[in-house]
C-alpha cells in the first residue's frame, strides 16, 4: 500500500531524497545545522523524547518536568502517536523501543 501524504510535495520530495543520502551521523549534524537553527533542531529532538516518554506511559506532568515540552505539545504528539500517519511507530519500532506487534495495533 502507498502512502498518500497530506503534505507531498516536488520540494518536500527533494529534502526528503536528501536526507536519504545522509550516511552517518556526522553527515546528520552538518547538514541539520546548515538546514535548520538550533531552536528547530531541539524542538525535533524533544518532540522524539516526548513520544518515547509517551509508549512508556509516562504521565503528561512527568513528560512535562522531563523534557520543558508544554502540555500542548505533547497532547500533539499523542493526537499523532495515535490517529497519525503512523510515522512515530514506524521509527519506535525501529529504534526497538515498541516491538512490531505494538505497531500493528
């Protein structure tokens, strides 16, 4: 099954197959510098956290105290964790943080 993306787009297929190309995480970090500011890089980076927290059924207030994310946030990421496109389970269960089975559900 493909996958109809909501945001699909000539350009966002560009950034995408860039990103692709990326070997390591050194490659990760010059190229996130160059791309994006410091403040966007940290709100991707503790909107991943918040999510790990999340499948750990961590409370919002504990996620809150953590990671400095707001509650809104974070039920933002819980509205996607559990009616989006999925994306968030398809990068837990690869970081082995959710097993397959989980996924599926």
């Amino acid at each position: 099954m493909i996958y109809d993306s909501k945001i699909k787009s000539k350009e966002i297929d560009g950034l995408f197959e860039a990103i692709l190309l990326l070997e390591n995480l050194e490659e990760c970090y010059r190229f996130f510098e160059d791309i994006c500011t410091v403040k966007e890089l940290q709100a991707i980076a503790q909107r991943l956290q918040v999510v790990k927290l999340l499948v750990k059924n961590k409370t919002y207030h504990e996620i809150e105290s953590e990671t400095g994310a707001s509650t809104a946030t974070i039920s933002r990421i819980n509205r996607s964790l559990n009616y989006g496109a999925d994306g968030y389970k398809l990068i837990l269960t690869r970081l082995n943080i959710i097993d397959e089975d989980e996924e599926k559900e």
